[in-house]
C-alpha cells in the first residue's frame, strides 16, 4: 500500500515541491492549508490531479496550526506514516512586526502538531522544518552542534519549535527529525523574500515597468541554495533508522551584493544605477553571516547540493522574465479545484 503523507504548508515553497517529490514516489499526500479569502494554492496548481477524480493521490485540508481540535480530527482521519510540519509564518523582518503571532504559529504551532501527534494515537515519522536563523549570531560555520543565538522573533520560535521535537523524541519515542535548512530559493519563492525580490525587480527593469528596487542590508552573508533539491534532503532524514538532526546547506557564502550582481548581470545592466538602500529594511537586530556545514547529511544522507549560485540566480531569473512575459500576453490561467 502507499505510504501516507500529511504536509503543514503544503501551498508554500517547499510545500509544493515536497508534495510533487512524493506523488512521484508514489505516495498519498495531504495538505493542510489555511482558510483564505483569496486563492492561495497557486504553487500546487500544477499538479494535475483533481481530487475527485478516483485516483486522485492528493487531498487539500482547511487547517491551522493555533487549532489544536482539528488538527487532533485531521490526524485520525489522514493517519499519515510521514508528517512533515512545513507551516510558519516565516517571514523574518515581518516577525519583529508581528512576534506573538509569529510565536503562536512558528513556535507553539509545531507544539501543537506534537501533541496532536501524540493525542491521536498516530505512530509516524515526525519532520520539523527547522532553520538557519536559530544560530543568528553564532559563528560560522554552523553544524549541528553549534550554538542556538537567535537574532529575530522567527528564529527564537524555530529554537522552540527544534527542541519541542527533541523532547517529544526523548520523552514519548516519537521518531522526530529537525531538518535545519540554510537559505534555499526557487522561482516560487514568496516574492517579499529578498532573492525572488531580486529577480522580479530585475524582470521588470528589464522591460522599462519598474525604475528602482529598494533593499535593505547588502552585506548580509547567506548560503543560497536550491529549494526542490532540499526538500529531497529532508525525505532523506526521515528515513533513516534512527531520529536525528542534519543542517542541509551548500557551504557557499554569498552577500545580498553578490546576489543582485549577478541577477542583473543575467540581463546586462549595471545594477549600481537600479538598487537603493533603504533603511526601513533593515533588521532591528540583524543576522551578518549564516553559512552551514553540511557534512553530516553528506556522510549519513549521502546528499549533496547540485544546483550551486551561478545557476541559481539564472533559473530564478529566467523564470521571472518569463513569469512576467506570460502575465503581459495574458497566458496565466488559474485552476479552480
């Protein structure tokens, strides 16, 4: 029989990519999506499964994770062998505008999922989406063993988040994993998100719609790598024999600066005449340097990053050059499911 998957975020970034990884893999996959008033499900538009149709492999759920009853109800239903707890408000300028609420569903949110986990009665496999911005002010290279110094309301409740899935490990036997992922973009990355800001704002200096792009830190040193190949990593983790934690990285250090050097170097323009600083993105604390050293999911995974910064800044930019050409010719049509 197919195995089950439940996926937190499934309309996310990594969300859809993980939820086509494992279609392809031949499992049945649930997705908790929140209630909107405007659709939201445009990343997993595009695989072409109704979910009334009789073999329909994909089931999208109205959830939230400040619900701790319907996620209990959600469990018992799906009985999923994998969890994978994607969902975070996981903005990181925007969690010093909104930290409680950033707290509740980043931090208390995979709590809440826990233990729904463990009031269920579910026996699964158990990954948290865990992150880079939890060693905020530690050194580089971080490893697993680094210390936690979070530097924003995001990455404090990803350290809750972490060690609540420790504990449910420790305390109940639960095989939970923490995937702590360093940067890692795509053409369907937010478009608030710095890089995918970047490479729209490019599209559109391009093609004479847009004048100038305002940013915040450019000295900010971060390990880009590539999204659909990092949710590959975490299927990896979960499933192992053994529970445990793997930073997945490229190892690569990179400035915003470089990022927009070669973003705009993609369609031959000087960037220095488009990009402005502006103080008001600026972090009330900010995070210089975050880059990770991936040899533990190398050894133990056997993973490894193909798709390394040069090619990532083309695909992204390529993309939205693209993006913008279809929207112009009117090509996008959305599904309706």
């Amino acid at each position: 029989m197919s195995k089950v998957a439940l996926i937190t975020g499934i309309t996310g970034q990594d969300g859809s990519y993980l939820a086509e990884f494992l279609l392809a893999k031949g499992y049945v996959v649930h997705g908790v999506q929140r209630r909107s008033s405007s659709f939201n499900t445009d990343r997993i538009e595009r695989i072409d499964v109704h979910p009334r149709d009789p073999g329909a492999r994909l089931f999208l759920h109205y959830g939230d994770l400040v619900d701790t009853t319907s996620l209990i109800e959600l469990l018992r239903r799906t009985r999923p062998d994998e969890i994978y707890n994607l969902g975070a408000q996981s903005h990181v300028r925007v969690s010093f505008d909104i930290p409680v609420y950033t707290a509740g569903v980043t931090g208390l949110g995979a709590l809440r999922l826990l233990e729904a986990v463990r009031a269920a009665g579910i026996r699964c496999r158990f990954y948290q989406a865990s992150s880079s911005e939890m060693f905020g002010a530690t050194p580089p290279p971080q490893r697993e063993d680094s210390p936690f110094r979070p530097r924003s309301p995001y990455g404090c409740a990803k350290v809750f988040a972490y060690w609540a899935a420790v504990n449910y490990r420790e305390a109940w036997g639960l095989h939970a994993v923490n995937g702590i992922l360093f940067n890692h973009e795509s053409p369907r990355r937010g478009e608030n998100f710095v890089t995918r800001k970047i490479t729209r704002a490019v599209a559109r200096i391009e093609a004479g719609i847009q004048d100038k792009l305002y940013l915040g830190n450019l000295d900010a040193v971060r390990d880009w790598g590539y999204a659909p190949e990092y949710v590959e990593a975490m299927w990896l983790a979960l499933q192992q024999g053994s529970p445990d934690d793997y930073v997945v990285a490229t190892g690569d250090a990179r400035t915003v600066r470089e990022f927009v050097e070669a973003a705009f170097e993609q369609v031959g323009l000087d960037w220095e005449k488009y990009v402005v600083t502006d103080p008001a993105y600026f972090r009330p604390s900010e995070v210089d340097s975050l880059i990770g050293d991936a040899s533990k999911a190398r050894r133990v995974l056997g993973w490894a990053p193909k798709t390394l910064f040069p090619d990532l800044v083309r695909i992204m930019v390529d993309a939205d050059r693209q993006l913008l050409e279809d929207e112009r010719m009117g090509r996008l049509v959305r599904v309706d499911r």
